[in-house]
C-alpha cells in the first residue's frame, strides 16, 4: 500500500492509460461545501440525530411530520450549499479518460451541478419527491396544511426520494454499479466510511477483479488495508492537484 498526501507520480501514469475509470464518492467529498456528514464524531449528523429515528421506513411511519421536516431543513441546507473544488475536479476528470463512470451515495445533486454527467445515485435525491405507499415520483401537489402533504394521485403520504436503511436500492442504478466496478481497470473510492451497504461493496468487487484500487479520505476506513494507493487529506485539496497532475502528463505526451 502506497500511503501519502502528496498524488504519486505511479498513479498519475495509471490514470493517464486507464481505460475505465469508476469513482464512488460518499458524504465526504461534499464536507467541504458545509453538507454534513453522518458518522464523523463532531460533526456528523449521526452524532445528534438517531438514524432509526430518521432515516428508516419504520421511522416514518411511527412519525412522519419529524422525518419531513427533518428532511425540509436538509434539502433548505443543501440548496444553499455550492459544489466545491472536489466536485468539480471529478467534472473534469471525466473529460480527460477514454470511460468514465461516478457513483455516488450522496443525495445533493452537487456532482450534477458541478457538470459531472450520467452520475449513478445509489441512494436517491434529496430534491425529488416520492408517495410512500406506490412510489409516484410528484413535482407539485395540492397546497394544504397537511405536513406531509398527501400524494396528488394515490392520497398516500409524501416523502424523500432517498434510501432508507432496510429499504432496497434502485436496481438499475446498482446494477450500472457494480458493472462498472467489475469492469474498471481503476477504481476511486472517495470521502466514504465504506460502512454502508451494498456501496461499501463496491470497491472490494474492484479489487476481486483486478483494478488499482485508491483511497481518498482524511482517515482511514475498513477499506484501506485493501487498496493499491491511499491519499490521505480532503477531497476538494487533493482531487484538484491530481487533476492537474494528469493534465500535465497529458500535455507532456502531446
Ligand atoms: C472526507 C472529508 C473530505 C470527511 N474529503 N473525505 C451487509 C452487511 C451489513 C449490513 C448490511 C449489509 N447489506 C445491507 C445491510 C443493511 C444496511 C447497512 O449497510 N447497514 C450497515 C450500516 C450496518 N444497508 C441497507 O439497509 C441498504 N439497503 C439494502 O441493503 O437493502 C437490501 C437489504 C436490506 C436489509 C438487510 C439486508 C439487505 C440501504 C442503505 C441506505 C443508506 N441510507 C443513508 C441515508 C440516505 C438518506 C439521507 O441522507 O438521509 O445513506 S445512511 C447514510 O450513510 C447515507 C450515506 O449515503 C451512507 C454512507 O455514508 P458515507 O457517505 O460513507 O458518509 P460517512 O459520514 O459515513 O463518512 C464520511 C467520510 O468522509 C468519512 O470517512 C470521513 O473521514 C470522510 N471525509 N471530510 C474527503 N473533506
């Protein structure tokens, strides 16, 4: 294992003769954009809200005012938050390799707005609303004094378009997943404890298969041990100066 804070020269050639790249990216990578995180032990929103209070069908059901409104003071944090030098820097990255696919765990929509396109969100968007009894996604529904408000077409109560533990993930978006980590020949997993699954799977299918393997992430995970290359510090400082290292090589070839 290759352990720095500086991006190894090795990896940038890697990069540079990749022909499928895949990134996952966890609640990290948007830290720096002031979107907190969930297991961090200051800061995290796990460290001051209970997750099976929260963020689980049952939750909703036993109390579904608190899980909204959590949810309305997130999507309110959220839409005040701009995707950071991280974000952009993976927008970039997809420009400069032959295949490139970003999954992602986080339901903020920065990468989309940083210009990344076709990122896989495993565990929905926060910015989408859904019924909970069929899953009708809904743009509008009629203005009531109901919290939530009720279902334009089945009357079931309203919710986040997010995943909930317990709850499967969208199939399509894990099946493009995992064939993207079976099929790279470099796989980045970046600002995620990699405690969640099935995504904290995903990296381990890259390594079954062969691909470099690289770490992004302040602090260590039980990922670390497995991969190839590991970059410890903060995405939106490290992911820049990588890039800029393989614009570099790029224009050295050229
Ligand atoms: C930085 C940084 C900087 C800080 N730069 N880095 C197999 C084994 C065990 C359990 C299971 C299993 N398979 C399924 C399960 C059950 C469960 C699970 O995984 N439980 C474990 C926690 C034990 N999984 C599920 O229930 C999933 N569904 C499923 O599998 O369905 C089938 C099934 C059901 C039941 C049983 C078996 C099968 C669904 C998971 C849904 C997760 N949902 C959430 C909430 C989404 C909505 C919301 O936001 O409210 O998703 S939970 C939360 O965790 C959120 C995240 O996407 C997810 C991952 O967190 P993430 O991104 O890793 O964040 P953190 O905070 O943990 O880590 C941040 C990292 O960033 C840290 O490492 C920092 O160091 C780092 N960092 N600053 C770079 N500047």
């Amino acid at each position: 294992m290759n352990d720095q804070t500086e991006i190894p020269e090795e990896l940038i050639q890697i990069i540079r003769k990749a022909e499928h790249v895949t990134v996952l990216t966890g609640a990290g990578i948007s830290a720096e954009s002031g979107v907190p995180t969930f297991r961090e032990a200051q800061t995290g929103l796990w460290a001051r809200y209970d997750p099976q209070e929260l963020a689980t069908p049952q939750a909703f059901q036993r109390n579904p005012k608190l899980v909204w409104e959590w949810y309305t003071w997130r999507r309110e944090l959220i839409g005040k938050a701009e995707p950071n030098p991280g974000h952009h820097a993976l927008a970039e990255m997809a420009q400069l390799v032959p295949k490139f696919t970003l999954i992602t765990q986080n339901i903020d929509g920065l990468h989309q707005r940083a210009g990344s396109q076709d990122v896989v969100t495993l565990h929905g968007n926060l910015m989408e609303t859904k019924c909970f009894a069929n899953q009708h996604l809904v743009d509008n529904w009629p203005e009531s004094d109901a919290v939530p408000p009720h279902c334009p077409i089945c009357d079931s109560l309203l919710r986040p378009n997010v995943v909930w533990f317990g709850e499967n993930l969208p199939a399509d978006a894990l099946q493009t997943a995992v064939q993207a980590a079976e099929s790279c020949d470099l796989f980045l997993s970046i600002g995620t404890s990699a405690l969640v699954h099935p995504a904290a799977s995903l990296p381990l299918m890259a390594v079954e298969n062969g691909a470099t393997t690289v770490e992004l992430n302040p602090q260590s995970t039980p990922l670390t041990r497995w991969m190839d290359f590991v970059l410890t510090g903060a995405a939106g400082e490290l992911l820049p100066l990588l890039v800029t290292s393989l614009k570099e090589a790029f224009n050295n070839d050229a």
